[in-house]
C-alpha cells in the first residue's frame, strides 16, 4: 500500500470513528469517551486532510464547523409538499376530529402517535447513496430555502446512513435550540443591544437561516426527526411508529417523549400529563401531535388544503406574554438576602395573572440588561415561579433607567444603604453576588425562617404561614423559631381574627411537631445551603443534633456527598450563639433532636435504592419517599446500576425506559404499598 493509500485509509478509518462517536453523543446522549479523546480523534483527521487534500469531502465531520458564507440560499422544491396542522385547544376538540376520522375509517381499531409538537423550525432532509445531500427549510410547503450547509453543522444529523438503508429517501423534523442555548443566546444578545428572540422557534430559525454557516456551527441546535417523507428503492414499515423506529435505527434522533396510544382518551391523558411537566422539558413544546398510525389509514383520509386529516395539532395553553416592568424592588429573604424582584403591569400568561417575578441578583440583571421602565417578555411554565426573559430592546424610550442595588437602598438620612426592612447596614461576602442585612433579627428575616420552621417539609405546624408568622411576630409572641414551643393557648386566641378552637389547633399542631424525625429539624432551622436531601443525608450520619453541632469541617467532609461550603455553613451555624440558643430552648421543650431509636443499618429496607417514577394514587412521592427512608431505604431521583427497584406509577418518566435498560426490577403501586406493609410501614 502506498502512503496516499494508506492515508486515505486511515482518513475513512477516522471518519467514521468519529461519525460513530458523534452518534453516542448527539443522538444517544451517551458518549463512550471523554471530550479530550474525541478532539485528539478530529485533530488527527484535520491533519489528514490538510496534507491530503484530495480526500477532502463536504460529508467529513470536520466540515461541521461551517463552509464559507453563501450570497444567499438556493431554492429546494420538495417533491411532496411539507404540510402544515390544524390546531385544537380543548379535549372537545380532538374528541370531534377523532370522531370524524373514525368514521371516515368505519373502525375504531387504529393507533394513534402521540408526539411533542416542537417550537422550532421544519426542515427537509434527502439522503442520497447513504449520503446528506440536501437540507432545505419548509418555505411555503412546495418549495424551501436550500440550508445544507448550515443543517451540516448540527451534530445530531448524521452525514452519512447504513448501507441497507433506502438508497434515496427525505425525512422531516424541527430543528430546534434547547431551553438553555435560547436563554443564552438571548442573553448574550441583550449584553450586546442586540434585540431579543422572542421564543425559540425564532432564535431556531434565525440560527438556521444564517449565511454563515460559521455562525450556525456556534449556536448548539438540536433536531427531532418526526416524519419519514419518502423514500425510493427500499420498503419501509407501514406505521408511522415502526417508521420512527426503522428512522432510529439508521442513526436519526427521535424524541424519545413520543408514545402510540389506542385511543383518544388516551392521547387526551398523554396531553394533560405534559401540559404539567412540561416546563421540566429541556427544549420548548408549544403541544402536541396526534397522529393516526398506520399509513394506509393516512391515505385513506388525504389532506384538505394544507392540512391532512390524519393529524391534529393540540396546543399547550400560552406561557409566554409581554408587559411593562414598572418598578424593580428589594425583598429580604430569610438568610437576609436582599433578593430584587420586578414589579410590572398585570398580565395574563396561560390563566394565571402576573404581578411580580423574582430577578436573582444584581449581576443577573445586568447580564440581561433589564431595566426599569423596559417592555419585557415574561414567561410562566406550570408550577413554576414567573420568569423576566429579557427587555425589548427597539421598544425603549430612552427613559429606561438601570438598575443599582446601592443606589436603590440608598437611606439619605442615614448617608448609606441600609436594609429596606430595618434599616441595618448591608455587605456583600467577598466573591458572592448577593447583598445581605447584616441583622439576624431584621423582621423580614426572623419570619421568614418562621415560615420555613412550620412549612409542610419542614416541622409541617399547620395553622401557622406567612400572614401568621408575620402577626406572631409582630405581636412579640416570638423572636425566633423556638418562641413556637413556649407560647400560650391564651396568647394565640389573643391575636386577631384568632378564636379558641383555631388556637387549641395551633397548639396541637405545635405539640404534635415535637416528634419529626431529625431530617426535618435539620433542614426546618433553615441552615444556609441545607435543603430537604441534605439534610436527610446529615441525619443519616450524625444520630443527633449534638453531634452534628459538634461536628468539625473535616467530619463533615468525610460524609460522602458533603462539600466544603456546606460543611462550613453548617459549622458557621452552630457557632452563632443565638442558634445555640435556639437549640437548646428547643431540648428545653422537649422537642425531638435525636434518630429514632433503631439502628440505621438494622431496618428493613438499609442499603436499598429506590427510585419512584410517575403518579401514585395513594400518596405524593415525596411521602414515598420518606415511608422508604423510614424503613432504612434510600430514595433516589434517578435510575442507576446500584438502583433496586424502581416504583412505576401512572405515566411513568424517562426513567421506566432507563430501568428497562439496566435490567431494574419494577414494582406497581400495589406492590409497593405490600412491601411497605411487609416491612411495617
Ligand atoms: S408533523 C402533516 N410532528 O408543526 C404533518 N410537526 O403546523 C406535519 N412540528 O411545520 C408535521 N413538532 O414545524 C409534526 N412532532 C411533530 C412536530 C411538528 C413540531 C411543527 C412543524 C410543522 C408544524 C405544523
């Protein structure tokens, strides 16, 4: 063999090493080696094909980083026109398209593919002799934009396919930017004055339809492939689904979130399960796609217009909306972090009206330059607390004003910033981003702790919330969390709109919370960087609060999964003097501070992994979770190898597929509350 030979060799070797390499990492999220060796592996093909550039080819994966620009795109004519959807927004809607389509069919007796319906952009892919040859965006459904160049750089479309695949095909997907690439880019654009997109779909097509492909290759685009749209030489399976399957199998991405249903209560339940998650998803869904399954069905029922009538559009509630900031404002939390939040206009985002959104810290809004007086897109997502993306930037005035926190808190009297609440001095510890009160019993601060101490997860002292704790202390009742326990039937039923029965019950709910297990005083006494699976994992260690009091950094540190910040936290904690206080009124009173008596390592369940995926009818997952941990068990967000069974509720998570994987032994509800029983829970 000669060198060019061999170098040729070596270079189809490389490529497809690569391309292999490449798949794990961007299709299957599971890479088999580490980011080092994958760039040695693309240097030496670099080299390669410098020295050696008659082997150079558009389909090598160094090529992904960008061709030169282009004047501007050639035109794609699709050979079968990219269709677009009918919407629906209510289940009363799908009910009447699925009822129509039954009888179109005269059957019931067909699956349905239910798919997220992603915010992205719709783009054209045709494989020639196993090779990408055309990219091309939908356009106006006949005829599109030729983006190959730009498509070339995504990761996650393979350049080359098997060789038993169909020998000419075209399949179609959305090209999107993750929740993540969409905030960044966004916020990087509002750094540089640049004007904001305003979802993903935009910033998506803004990102694909670049002239550069270099600046393409910068913006971390993904893609699901959710149609096979021809494909000549070769059979294919004659489902959608066992399309989506056989698609996979030749190395394209599909979202594994998709699922085939029987029927149409069934896709409804599919929707409404996703409507509540949806905001956990990485990448932006504005719904779902119902679509009939088998392809002799599609045809059957044929497309009027644009639309076919094998499938439905059904959308998620709007989550996104713009308003005017009127005002950024300063809150105290419970560590005494003086936290801004944005006062705007009121607006309506998916039923739910939004006054106020937290904003982090000052760095934050100056990172996304958001001021006072801006237009700005605010979004809101299920369960989760309202968000400022980021200003309009060409709908400013000029009269916007930036935002400083000293300037703000500026108290002119005092010629300094003083805490908003009490009018104490404020620092910022060198290398954090937070402001704080620099005084422990600063109101805002002392009920705040209060309201942790008696919330659910914490002591769970029902009767006592924000507006309670707010008046308790208020009132002088009590100064600090432990005030709880020494107060009077009497004192209770003395404070406004406070009758007897009402303070009996606040009383028993304070005497009750005595008896917590020692998890929960740990993370109720609100100890900076302590949350609820800290301190689980703390009172797991230390069989008291006294040895956890007496604990030094280096015994806090040697528990696995204990960092040096919160080791340090948690020795901070214990050196204040009004903390040792605090514990001690609490002994005084007799409230536990102590593991239950049984040995750790004698229950049950001791060194047993659990992880619970989906809905359970009896209980929340968090009360699974603790009837585990009180057996001996641990309980685990997630599936790993040392994982002994997963708990499958309804409509389990990725994780059911995870399990399946790793040969996790599965356990139904029912059989789950059995082995609790068993096991004397
Ligand atoms: S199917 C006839 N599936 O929605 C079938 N479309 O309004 C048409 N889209 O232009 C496409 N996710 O950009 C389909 N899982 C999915 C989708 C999806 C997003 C977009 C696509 C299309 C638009 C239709």
């Amino acid at each position: 063999m000669t060198d060019i030979e061999k170098a040729k060799e070596q270079i189809e070797k490389l490529r497809a090493e690569i391309n292999r390499h490449n798949y794990f990492y961007y299709v299957t999220d599971n890479p088999e080696i580490s980011d080092a060796e994958y760039d040695a592996l693309m240097q030496q093909l670099k080299q390669l094909e410098e020295k050696y550039p008659q082997f150079a080819s558009p389909d090598s994966p160094t090529q992904r980083v960008g061709a030169a620009p282009v004047a501007a795109f050639g035109v794609v004519e699709h050979p079968l026109p990219l269709l677009s959807l009918a919407n629906a927004f209510t289940d009363d809607d799908i009910f009447t398209w699925y009822n129509r389509v039954v009888k179109l069919v005269g059957s019931q007796k067909f699956a349905l593919a239910c798919e997220h319906k992603m915010d992205g952009l719709a783009i054209a892919l045709t494989y020639v002799d196993g090779r990408f040859t055309t990219g091309a965006t939908r356009g106006d459904g006949f005829r599109g934009e030729n983006i190959t160049q730009n498509l070339r750089t995504i990761r996650s479309i393979p350049l080359a396919v098997p060789n038993d695949a169909p020998p000419r095909f075209e399949v179609r997907g959305e090209v999107y930017l993750p929740k993540a690439g969409f905030h960044k880019l966004n916020e990087e654009r509002a750094a540089d004055g640049l004007p904001l997109f305003a979802n993903p779909r935009n910033a998506a097509a803004g990102s694909v339809r670049q002239l550069d492909p270099r600046i393409t290759a910068r913006r971390p685009l993904d893609i699901y492939i959710y149609s096979l749209g021809w494909a000549e030489g070769k059979t294919v399976p004659d489902t959608h689904w066992g399309r989506m399957d056989y698609l996979e199998s030749l190395g394209f991405k599909v979202n594994p979130n998709n699922a085939l249903v029987q029927n149409i209560e069934e896709a409804a339940k599919y929707y409404h399960s996703w409507v509540q998650r949806r905001a956990a998803l990485p990448y932006e869904a504005d719904g779902i796609v119902i679509k009939v399954d088998p392809i002799a069905l599609q045809y059957q029922l044929g497309n009027v217009a644009h639309e076919p009538r094998w499938a439905i559009a059904y959308k998620f509630p709007a989550i996104q909306a713009t308003t005017r900031l009127k005002e950024i404002r300063i809150s105290v939390g419970r560590t005494g972090t003086l936290n801004p939040y944005a006062v705007m206009e009121p607006v309506a985002v998916g039923g739910v009206t939004i006054r106020q959104a937290a904003l982090h810290n000052e760095d934050d809004i100056r990172r996304k330059d958001i001021r006072e007086g801006d237009w700005v897109y605010i979004q809101r997502a299920g369960e989760v607390i309202p968000e400022v993306i980021g200003p309009i930037v060409n709908r400013r005035t000029g009269a916007e004003k930036e935002f400083k926190l000293l300037e703000k808190i500026f108290d002119k009297q005092k010629g300094r910033p003083a805490c908003p609440v009490c009018g104490s001095e404020v620092f910022r510890p060198e290398g954090e981003v937070m402001y704080y009160c620099s005084n422990a019993a600063c109101p805002a601060q002392v009920e705040a702790r209060l309201e942790l101490f008696t919330s659910r997860g914490a002591m769970d002292i029902r009767g006592i919330g924000e507006s309670m704790a707010a008046t308790m202390r208020r009132e002088g009742l009590v100064k600090d969390v432990a005030d709880l326990y020494y107060l009077t039937k009497e004192q209770i039923a003395g404070l406004e709109r406070m009758g007897e029965k009402s303070a009996s019950n606040i009383i028993n709910a304070i005497e009750k919370s005595k008896n917590r297990p020692l998890s929960r005083v740990i993370f109720a006494l609100g100890i900076r960087h302590i949350g609820e699976e800290m301190a689980q994992l703390l009172a797991g260690h230390f069989n008291s609060m006294d040895e956890l009091a007496n604990a030094t950094e280096n015994d806090l540190t040697a528990v696995p999964g204990v960092g040096h910040k919160i080791a340090e936290s948690v020795v901070n904690f214990f050196n204040q003097e009004d903390n040792k206080r605090i514990i001690q009124k609490l002994k005084d009173k007799g409230v536990r501070l102590e593991n239950e008596k049984a040995a750790i390592s004698n229950l049950p369940l001791s060194g047993m992994e659990f992880v619970v995926t989906g809905t359970l009818k009896a209980f929340s997952r968090d009360t699974a979770h603790e009837k585990i941990r009180a057996l001996g068990g641990t309980a685990k967000d997630n599936v790993a190898k040392q994982t002994a069974y997963l708990v499958v509720g309804e409509e389990p998570g990725s994780k059911l597929a995870r399990a399946q994987e790793l040969g996790i032994k599965q356990l139904t509800e029912a059989e789950f509350i059995n082995l609790l029983k068993e096991k004397g829970q």
